[in-house]
C-alpha cells in the first residue's frame, strides 16, 4: 500500500511536467525560428532610415519586415521582427517612411490555451490525484466495473483451534463448514442451507477470526470486504461492487462471501434523515436483490458480523436472507484462560506464569484485549531484558489495559461484580421458587452489550398465547428480585436495576390498564395513547388519556400498591434461601456462568417449586 501511494503521488508530478515541458518547448520554437526580436528603439532607428517596410499591429506588438542588414550584402533580402509599442502615436511616423501598416485583431488563440486548458489540465490532475488517494489501486477509468473487483483469499490459515472460548458460536459453525465441505451430502435430501449468517457480538470478540476459521476449516476461498468499503463516494459505486462480489462469488463456489461490520450498510433504512444517504442505501437494496436472487445450492454462504445488530435493517434479517444469527459473547473465565493460552504460545512464557491467575483478573475483557494483553507483557519483558516473559509482566499489562478499559465503563471492581452476583442470584432464586415462573436456564454476570453488567436467561418450558394475574406477578417478582437481593444483602441498591424496575412497571401498568386486573378499577381498560407529539402539543391534557386525572390518580395507585406488594413478597422470599443464595452469588463469582444443571445442582434439598 505504502508503494502504491508513492506512485501516484509521482502521477501528479507527471502531469505537472509535463504542462511545464510543452510551455518550455513553445517558448523555444518560438525564440529559434520565430521574427527577430527588435528592441523598439531599434525599430525606431530602423524606421527613421527608412528599413521597414511593412508593419501590422496587433494590440501593441508590432510585428513586419525590415530590410536585412546581412554581412553577406544581401540587402534586398527581408527580415521579419517584432517588438512591443511603447508610444501610442506610429501612424503618422510610419506613414512619413511609406511603410505599409495595418492593424489586426488581437489573437486570443495563445490566451485560450493558457486560461482554458491549463486549468482544465490542472484540474483533472488534481482530481487524479484525489481518485488515487481515496482508492488506490485501482485507475482513474477503470471506475465502474473494474473498480468493484474484489479478490478471493484462498487457502487461509486460520483454524477453529485459533479461537477459543467461544464454543456454542464454534458448534453453530461447524455445520456450515460441514456443508461447504460435502454439500452434497445436505442436498441429497433436498435440504437448504442458509444463506446468511450473522456473527453478533461486542467488538474484538472474534468475529472476524471465526469468520475466517470456517473459510480455513473448509478450506474454501475467502471473500472479505468491510461494509464501511462499499460506501463510496460516488453513487452506484457500491451496488456495483455487491454486484460483482456475488457474479465472483458464484464463480468460485463452494466459498465464503464475509462482510465485515455490516451495520455501515445495513442500517435500518427508515431510521435515514429525510433524502439521507442514498448510496448506502442503494448498496443495501442491491446486497438484498442479490441475497433473494441466488440459489442456495450453488454453495455460496454469506457471512457477515456486527456489533450492533439492532441497528441493523429488518429486511436483512428475514428468512431467506441473515436468518441465522450466532451470538460471540464476552468470555467467561474459563473461556478468557483459554483465549489466553493461544496466545501465550507465541511468546516465550516463564515456567512458574499461571494464566488461570490472570483469567481470574480479567473479567470483561474481550479476546482482543486478551491478546493485546499477552503481546504487551511480551514487550514489558523485552525491555527489561528478561528471556521469558513472567507473572509481574502480564499482572503489569493487564493493569494497564484496565486502565484504558476503565475510561470506556467497561471493567467491574470487585465490589461491583460481587453486587451484580448477588442481583443476578436473586432473579434466579426468586425465578426458581416462584409458581408459574420460566426456568432459569443460564445466569452470568460476565458483562453483555452495553448496559447489562449481568443476565439471568429463563426459557419458557411452553409456548403460550394467554397469561394468567399469577403468571404476570410471578414475571414482576422475579424482575424484582434482583433489587431485593442487593437490598437484603448490601442494605443498599444500585443503579443496576433500572432496566428491571422498569420493565416490572410496564407489566404492572399493563395489567391494571389494559387487561382489567386491577383492585378498584374494575373490568375496564384505560387506554395510554401514544400520539404523535406534533398532535398532543395543541390539545394537551385530552390527548395523553382518555380518562380523568382522578382516575390517573387511580391508576397510579393501583401500579404502585403491586410493586410494593411485590417486592415485600419477593423479599420475604429471599430472607428464606439466605442460604441459597449466598451460595448460588459466591459460585458466581468463581465461575462467571452458571448453567440449569450447575444452577440446580446449588439449590440442595431446596425442591423447586417452578418445576411443578
Ligand atoms: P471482532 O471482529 O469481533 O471485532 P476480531 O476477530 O477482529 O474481533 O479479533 C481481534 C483479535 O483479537 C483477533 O485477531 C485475535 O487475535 C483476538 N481474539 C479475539 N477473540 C478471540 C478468541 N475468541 N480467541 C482467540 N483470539 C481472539
Ligand atoms: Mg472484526
Ligand atoms: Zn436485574
């Protein structure tokens, strides 16, 4: 790359040359052969001895012939000269010395060339020069089709063994690899593979690397391009290049389209400002033509990675298109110890370095942090000279790297994890032993997105279509028994509930407003309209609800009487596993991720009552 923009840095000067050579060369044929070149004293002379014999005048150069003075004593012979007027009053002079004068519009030829074309020249130079600055590699006419080659890598190096932690994402995998691998196999019994998968998750997860480690395992080519790359500059660019990445692809199947960081294209269109970005938007309609319109059997998987799915377009994800999507989380300590491991092969560790001690350490960090990590331990050593790299390096670069982390808010202290523990373990003792709640199936108190510090995942054993007053309750306890949990343990709670609260009071006001099963108020709905806001600005009061402010009132009392209820209930609860749950938050700690099986195997003789 770097060899690249040199060279066209000279392309310019090229140009520049070039201008400069044809000006030189100009004023060279026209000193050589060109009129002799008369001061116009001398020519004043000359006419005063009567020498000249025919003038023309053009604005003020003078140009005619003269009588040739040569040596030789050909006198008869002619010269041309030129020279530049400096009086203005000739006419008289010249005729006085019989010379046959005339005047001649003023050429502008020369005067074209120099204020039309060079800044023409110059500016297509320029605009040369910024076409191979924005896009190099590629030439300033093989702008359309050429421009959206892209190439396919093949052989790729990269294994599943490369990336460890994420082993639920590795599975999902496997069967695409399987499939590239036989894809006759899948089809033999009329089968489809998907065509697209998504790869979710925060950024340095490994995406990317498991991106490229199913093209390495099924040893198929390999074609990446980023999202942020189709978003040119000029309009219908980037509809090209989707283009001929699928007519390249389907020459090449089995292989793997990836696009990296879709969400540079693939966000939602309905979000754009008015007219917004039109180039993006066609490149996404053309990803989805394209998407719709090959057939699946041609062995072409469309892989693709985000961090921020829910940006993403809809349309991107119905069937037929992103149908699959494969969760790449943070990774929990075993998983950190292992990301750890691989990379730890590349440098020279001491004997007595225990990664598990730094796993422990690390909570929140993600496999690139972890690898950058190992790398700035490497060169911690290196600078003190040591031939292996030891436990105080690695302790010294994670401390650093916290310190980065830190300013993002995305490391926990200690404290802090402890509190998201006990919250976590609330929700899932408060799930286990409430009538009619889902089972838990997953708690973590590894950090998830954005906001979430922790999750506590419950699967419903069932579908279902109605709910009953106990089911809805039970959903608000076990929202609330995060914040009871801290509260109980910690005399105190933390911010952490918000999302929670919030969603309890949305079931609560649900209940009370729209499904009739409030105390006071009856077998009746309450309507909460949302209006636009352009139409409740004028009329408020009438527009927000339908009802008076006493029933508002009403209504009001109603959600916070079965919070509160609630929340005494759920404490209660939770007062009676006290047990339970500091077991089920200190297992926590140690392990980040408990599972149903790890999660119940802690209940002890505790029976469940959600099982019932
Ligand atoms: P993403 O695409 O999710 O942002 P990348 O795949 O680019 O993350 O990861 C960046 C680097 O971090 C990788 O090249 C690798 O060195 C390291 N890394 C990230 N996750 C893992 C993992 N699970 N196992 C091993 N290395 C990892
Ligand atoms: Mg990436
Ligand atoms: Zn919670």
């Amino acid at each position: 790359m770097k060899n690249m923009e040199k060279h066209h840095r000279f392309s310019l000067w090229y140009v520049l040359i070039a201008i400069w050579g044809v000006l030189l060369l100009n004023n060279l044929i026209v000193t050589s052969y060109g009129p002799k070149n008369l001061p116009y004293s001398e020519f004043l002379t000359r006419l005063q001895a009567g020498d000249i014999t025919e003038v023309s005048i053009t604005g003020d150069v003078i140009a005619g012939a003269m009588k040739a003075t040569g040596k030789d004593g050909e006198n008869d012979a002619t010269q041309e000269f030129v020279t530049r007027r400096v009086d203005t009053d000739l006419s008289n002079e010249l005729a006085k010395h019989n010379v046959v004068f005339r005047a001649q519009p003023e050429s502008t030829f020369l005067r074209d060339i120099l204020s039309w074309i060079v800044p023409i020249l110059l500016f297509f130079g320029i605009w040369y020069f910024m076409m191979q600055r924005l896009n190099p590699g590629q030439g300033v006419m093989a702008f359309g089709k050429n421009k959206a080659r892209v190439y396919a890598e093949k052989d790729i190096e990269t294994r599943f063994s490369d990336v460890a932690g994420c082993d639920e994402a590795k599975t999902e995998l496997e069967e695409i690899v399987d499939y590239l691998k036989t894809p006759e196999r899948f089809q033999r019994l009329g089968g489809q593979m998907p065509k697209g998968v998504l790869l979710v998750g925060p950024p340095g997860t490994g995406k990317t690397l498991l991106a490229r480690a199913v093209a390495g395992e099924a040893q198929v080519p390999f074609f990446s391009i980023s999202g942020s790359e189709f978003v040119e500059m000029f309009v219908g660019v980037g509809a090209a290049r989707v283009r001929e990445l699928f007519v390249q692809a389907k020459e090449k199947a089995p292989c793997i389209i990836f696009i990296d960081e879709l969400d540079a294209i693939g966000k939602s269109r309905s979000g754009a400002i008015v007219g917004g970005h039109d180039e993006r938007e066609q490149t996404l309609n053309q990803l989805l033509v394209e998407m719709d319109g090959f057939d699946p059997r041609v062995g072409v998987i469309i892989m693709a990675a985000t961090n921020r799915p829910e940006t993403l377009d809809p349309a991107l994800l119905r069937a037929g298109r992103f149908d699959r999507q494969v969760l790449v989380d943070r990774p929990d300590v075993i998983g950190r110890e292992q990301i750890l491991r691989v990379h730890a092969k590349k440098v020279a560790l001491a004997p007595e370095v225990d990664l598990s001690i730094i796993a422990r350490k690390t909570p929140g960090f993600s496999g690139a942090d972890l690898a950058n990590a190992i790398n700035e331990a490497a060169l911690l050593a290196a600078r003190k000279d040591k031939d292996a790299v030891g436990m105080d390096d690695l302790e010294e670069a994670v401390d650093r790297i916290m310190g980065g982390l830190e300013k993002k808010n995305r490391v926990i202290n200690p404290q802090e994890k402890k509190v998201v523990a006990y919250h976590e373990a609330g929700h899932a003792i408060v799930a286990t032993f409430t009538p009619g709640a889902d089972a838990v199936h997953k708690i973590s108190i590894v950090p998830r997105g954005i906001g979430a510090l922790g999750w506590t995942q419950q699967l419903p054993t069932e579908d279902r279509y109605l709910m009953t007053q106990t089911e809805l309750l039970g959903k608000i306890d076990v929202l609330l028994g995060g914040r009871a949990a801290e509260r109980l343990v910690f005399g105190d709670v933390s911010t952490g509930a918000h999302n929670d609260l919030q969603r309890a009071t949305d079931i609560a006001m649900a209940m009370v407003t729209e499904y009739g099963m409030g105390q006071t108020l009856g077998q009746a709905t309450y309507p909460r309209q949302n209006r636009p806001v352009f139409l409740s600005a004028d009329q408020s009061g009438l527009a927000g609800r339908e009802y008076s402010e006493a029933t508002a009132a009403r209504v009001d009392a109603e959600v916070k009487t079965i919070l509160e209820t609630a929340y005494e209930r759920v404490t209660a609860l939770l007062t009676g596993h006290m047990a339970v749950l500091d077991r089920v938050a200190g297992e926590l700690l140690e392990r980040e991720v408990l599972d149903e099986t790890e999660f119940k195997a802690l209940l002890g003789d505790a029976p469940p009552t959600a099982a019932a």
